[in-house]
C-alpha cells in the first residue's frame, strides 16, 4: 500500500509509476479525490459530534421552558451524527479501496514495458553445451526423469488431474538434496528457516498483494474462508503483521520452505509436458524485513545468494531487470535469474527476488521503533514508528530438476550430478538410467 499522505503531496511519481506499469495513472487521481472526500466526511462528522455533545452538556443547566425545545435539538443531532459516521466511515472505505488498487510504485531505473521489455544485465556461468559436437540428441527433462524412474506424469494425471506428477526414487531425493543445499546456505547467511502454513486468510493474502487482478491463480477454499498459497513469501510477510520489530541489530530473515500451489489458470497450452508449470511444487524461498533506506542493498545481497545456488548446480544462466509492467502488484524492482533449457532453445525462470520497499508493510501494519535522538540542548526525542522494507527472493524450486536433467545429462540417459550437490546424494556422482515401472 502506497503512502497516502505522500501521493497527496506528490502524485507525479506514482502517475509515471503507472506509465512505466503500463496501467491507468488516472487512478493516482481518483485516491486523490477521494482521500480529500474521505477527510471531509471525517471532519463533517467530527463537527456535528461536537456540536451533539455540546448541546447535551447544556441539557442539564437548561430551564424547564428551555428542556424540550434543546432534548428536540438533541434529537435532530443524534440522527444528523449517525448519518454522518455512516457517510465518514463509507468514504474511508472507498478511499481504502482505491488505495490497495495502486501497484507499488516502480524504483529508479526499472525498464518501462510489459512481459517482454526486460534488459538482460549479464550472463554468468558454463557456456551452453554444443550436443551435436558432443556427438547425440539430448533428451528432455520429462524424457529422462521416465528413464531414470524420477518423474511420473501420467499417474499425477490419473491421481490430481493434469499439471500433477510424482516426483520418486533418485527425482525425489534430488528435489530434497536442492531444498537441503538451499537450506544449509540459509543458515550459513543468518537466516531463521521456517516450515510455514500453506493455506492464509484473506487480511493476509491481501495484504501482500496477492488478490488483485492475478487473483485467478489463487486456489480458495470458500468453506473455511482460506486461500492456498503460490509461495511462502505470504506466510513469511504475515509472520509479523501487525508487530513493531526491532531492527537495530539488522534485517530479520527467514527462510521459508513450503509446498505452493498455483491454478495457472490462462496459461492453456503453455509448457504442458513435464514439470515446468505446475499446479503444486516445493519451494525455498528468502525473506527480510529490514530499514527502507538498507532495501536495495539487501535487494543486491539476496540475488548475489541466488547466484551463489545457481553456481553450485552447474547452470549456464542470465540475470535480468524485469520490466515495470511484469513486476506484480507488490515489487518495485525485480531481478530475475534464468537458466537454459537446452531442448527449449531458451532461459526459463529459476529464481526471482522482489524488493518491496514499504508496500506490503503498510498493507499488514508491521513497523520498526526508530532510534531515540539528542538535540544540541540534550534533550531527548522519542524515536517514532514507520514501516519497514520487505524482500523475497528463492533459493531453490522443483524446477530446478528441470534445468539440472537437461544441462548434465549423458549420451547414455543418465546424469551427470554436480560436485556441490553429492553430499546431499549420498556422495554419488551420476544418476544412472534405469527402466520405469
């Protein structure tokens, strides 16, 4: 949620914001309007209750003559107060209501544009391997996960419907050994690890930004009013709604490591084979809260750590500078890294870290104590409450297996496990082919 106060000063920023979103700036007027319609409901209401007060104070001092005339008076009062705390407290949801429409207001220097303007910032890792001068045709992911007996689509499908698989044997310590690493690189870093909720209620899936116009990949369960989340991230920002931390010592970070689900819903005929997108995949998954004025350093530090993963596993990978327009409700700056999918021909999407800046903070109430202060005369200032800065970024995700089949694979089926990875495999060096069930 946007600084109202702020916008109300400044609104040119938040317009561009939309520009660059490629969204309607006339929306930054709208919550201008109707903040200005929500205070002066406030303050019609606030006169008319003191003026109800003051007559009801004179009730007792007023003459027997005077009595009935000032209890009509009173009367008249109470029915024009009541009208206007409904008409104050209708124009404080509205203006609320258009406020939480607004996306973050993009950082300094995001690419303007949608889905397909973003800048590539560099490539790093391996070179992509040449297979035909390595002599054969690689497989896909799917194609090797039947024939190492690590992925089952076809009884996903029978068992959950399709975008469903099982991940078994070698595929499923595979994943766990990735979800292990990613773990045991958390703690190294000073993160707290976390088992989280997988199902939320609607204050805390708003809150983070989630129910807006992407709101159809959320699974509901309109039963028990809970919403199943695409990732831990959700659970992590409302671990402190409505708390003020204490971040003298530094951010407070999380490693979140849940199941996620995501409906997918449009994306019919998109990456349907295999385990590329998913209705439900496991997911470790940074997060920090932290000053507004260190959030872009820390936005630097998560992705240095997600590079830091993609090194262990081998992966040729590019790192870009998501467009304004592909962003999300909640980030104002988003770097995203994308390894190569070798049958693809192209970079698919493994990690992605969002810097949020106070956004979801103010949606879900959760501020730090600034620090007290000492004038020249010694006199001693309170520190004051503001929001604080909130970031995500992943660590490892099922479709890390994807990436890792393809890149390391051998002409003869089998795959190639990267050094950094063996003594979370048991110290195996390659996953053999064996034949599926």
């Amino acid at each position: 949620m946007i600084d109202v106060r702020a916008l109300r000063e400044n609104p040119e920023p938040a317009r561009a914001s939309q520009r660059a979103r490629g969204a309607n700036p006339g929306l930054v007027d709208e919550i201008i309007a109707a903040d200005a319609a929500r205070r002066e409901a406030l303050q019609a209401f606030e006169t008319l209750r003191a003026a109800q007060k003051e007559v009801s104070k004179s009730v007792g001092r007023a003459s027997k003559e005077e009595r009935p005339a000032i209890l009509a008076q009173a009367k008249e009062l109470a029915e024009q107060v009541k009208a206007a705390e409904a008409a104050a407290n209708a124009a404080d949801a509205e203006a609320d209501r258009l406020a939480r429409l607004l996306p973050n207001l993009v950082a300094d220097g995001v690419p303007v544009g949608g889905e397909d303007d973003f800048v590539v910032l560099r490539h790093e890792g391996p070179a992509p391997r040449d297979f035909a001068a390595e002599g054969f045709e690689p497989q896909d992911h799917l194609a090797l996960g039947e024939g190492l007996d690590a992925i089952d689509t076809k009884r996903g499908a029978k068992v959950s419907g399709a975008r469903f698989y099982y991940l078994k044997g070698i595929g499923a310590r595979l994943e766990l050994a990735l979800m292990t690493m990613a773990m045991d690189q958390a703690l190294a870093n000073g993160f707290v690890p976390m088992m989280t909720p997988t199902l939320v209620t609607p204050q805390v899936m708003g809150g983070t930004g989630f129910l807006n116009e992407h709101s159809d990949e959320i699974y509901y369960l309109p039963a028990d009013d809970l919403y199943l989340t695409g990732t831990s991230e959700v659970a992590l920002a409302g671990y402190h709604a409505d708390e003020i931390l204490d971040l003298s010592g530094g951010p407070k970070r999380y490693m979140g490591w849940s199941t996620c689900y995501r409906r997918e819903a449009g994306s019919a005929g998109k990456d349907t084979r295999g385990i590329i997108r998913v209705h439900q995949f496991n997911k470790a998954e940074m997060f920090s809260y932290c000053r507004p004025e260190d959030a872009a350093e820390e936005h630097q530090r998560f992705l240095a750590w997600e590079e830091e993963m993609l090194a262990k596993v081998e992966l040729p990978y590019r790192v870009i500078d998501t467009a304004a327009g592909d962003l999300g409700t909640s980030a104002a700056r988003k770097f995203d890294c994308e390894a190569w999918v070798p049958t693809q021909g192209t970079y698919r999407e493994l990690t992605s870290t969002s810097n949020c800046t106070t956004y979801q903070a103010r949606r879900l109430n959760i501020r730090e104590r600034t620090p007290d202060t000492v004038d020249e005369a010694g006199n001693v200032r309170k520190g004051r409450t503001r929001s604080v800065a909130t970031l995500n970024g992943t660590l490892a995700t099922t479709r890390w297996v994807v990436a890792i089949l393809e890149t390391h694979q051998q002409a003869d089926g089998s795959v190639r496990i990267p050094e950094a990875l063996r003594p979370y495999m048991g110290g195996a060096e390659v996953i053999p082919a064996v034949a599926a069930e």
